[in-house]
C-alpha cells in the first residue's frame, strides 16, 4: 500500500471526475490521501471529502500566495476546523520566493502565525518551502526540535538541506519531479536519506511524473514517484511503499482500520 501524503483533489482541477480519481487511486494500490488545504475554502471544501471518504484525511492552513488575505479571522475560523476528526495537520504552509504573490514580509507573520497554532494544537505542519531556503529553516529552527513537527512537501533542495530538516524532525516529502530526467539534486536526497524519515507525494494536479509527465497529476501516479526512488535505492518497491506508508501514519495519526487496499 501507499499513502499520498499531499494532493489538493478539491481543486477545480478534479470537478468533472473526482470520484474516478479517487476510485483509480484505489486500484492503483494507494491505500490513503491527504487533502491539503490552502485557504479556509479549500480547507473546507478538503474537510468535506474526508468526512466522505473513510480513505481520506484532510489538511487546513493557508497557504503563502494567500498570505495577503489571510487575516485572525480566517484564522480563527481555521483552527476551528482542525478541532474535526478528520483533520490530521496544519498546512499548507511556509514561505514561496519564486511566484511573488505575497511579499516576504507579507508572507513571514501568517507563517509564524500559523506555526504557533499548529503548536498549540499540537498538529503537524505542512512545510512549502520554494526558492525559501534559509528563512523557511531559519523560522523553523526557532521553533526548536523535536518529534512528529511535520513535513517539508515537495522538497526541492539538496542533501544538506535535507539533513538540517530532518535534525529538527521534520520527515522530507518526495513528489514526482524525483522521475525527471535532470532533477539531480533530488535523486540524491531520495537516494541517501533515511528511508525512515521519507514520505512521498503527487502535490495533484502538479508536478506529474515521468511517464505522465504534462498531463493532470492525480494520486494514483504516486506509484511512480515510489518506484523510481526503489530504483535509486535499489531495493524492492515494496520495501519503500511499506516505509513511507508507516513514515505517513506515524507523522499524520493515520488509522490503520478504514483504509481502503486492493490486492
């Protein structure tokens, strides 16, 4: 079995088909999904489909291209829905360089913000961490250390990178962009790192990996995401899909009753 540990199935993306996809997930052997919030919408909306689907977990937060309109309010309204069952993390959360959306200042006082609440309520974060490095490990690491803090999605750095994450106990999530061809810096974190601190992920509907490369991404395609980092490990896929399934389930309080696996 695999677990999906980030995919944004709520997104307009998935209107017309969701269900199937979800269903094509379950064939394809992903056992569980988490659905990632990125605004209180989303949040919700991500919320909704876990309470409809026992194979489901969802995620709430707001994301760092929506740091300009992410008020106390919006907040406030988040956290309440972390107190639901079905919520298993704060997040998607952190700092983005690259799009420019939001300002760095912008974005720094909802992250911090939203850190401290994932704290007190005692939830793992949800780390996006793009063109960021040093602010989004410098604001964690003041944070302090510790077990279960969360995860760095999508990770896009190198092995050192990779090394000072994992010190302050945050798992490194893997998507599809380990399948690229040139994409050397992160075949070699999904090469070297403990097995025991990684998760993997499609980030659906981005990032789809080789052979669906361009296409809509969707949870079923992270069994080639797995496969691939089998390959560099040179070990049995199984091997990985076992690890990173009970990586997920330890860092999200996944139930091990519910999840749908098709043999």
């Amino acid at each position: 079995m695999l677990i999906d540990s980030h995919a944004h199935i709520d997104m307009q993306d998935f209107e017309k088909d969701r269900e199937d996809v979800l269903e094509r997930a379950v064939q394809a052997g992903v056992g569980h999904i988490v659905a990632i919030g990125i605004d209180l919408k989303s949040s919700a909306e991500a919320l909704n489909l876990a309470r409809r689907h026992s194979f489901v977990s969802s995620s709430v937060g707001c994301h760092p291209h929506n740091a300009d309109g992410c008020g106390e309010s919006d907040l406030n309204q988040l956290a309440g829905l972390a107190s639901e069952p079905e919520v298993v993390a704060w997040g998607e959360i952190g700092l983005d360089y690259f799009r420019g959306y939001s300002s760095p200042e912008a974005q720094a006082g909802p992250f911090r913000r939203q850190l401290g609440i994932a704290r007190d309520l005692n939830l793992p974060v949800i780390i996006h961490d793009r063109e960021a490095h040093e602010a989004v490990y410098s604001t964690l690491k003041e944070m302090g250390k510790g077990e279960r803090k969360g995860v760095i999605h999508c990770f896009s750095g190198d092995m050192a990178l990779a090394e000072a994450f994992m010190e302050l106990g945050y798992f490194i999530s893997i998507p599809g962009t380990v399948t690229y061809k040139n994409a050397s810096h992160i075949k070699e974190v999904a090469a070297s790192i403990p097995l025991s601190r990684m998760l993997v992920e499609t980030d659906s509907p981005y990032l789809a990996p080789f052979p669906k490369r361009g296409k809509r991404n969707e949870p079923a395609y992270v069994r080639f995401t797995a496969m691939e980092i089998a390959r560099l490990r040179d070990v049995p896929f199984e091997e990985v899909a076992c690890q990173t399934t009970e990586n997920a389930r330890a860092l999200f309080g996944l139930p091990r009753q519910g999840s749908r696996v098709v043999e």
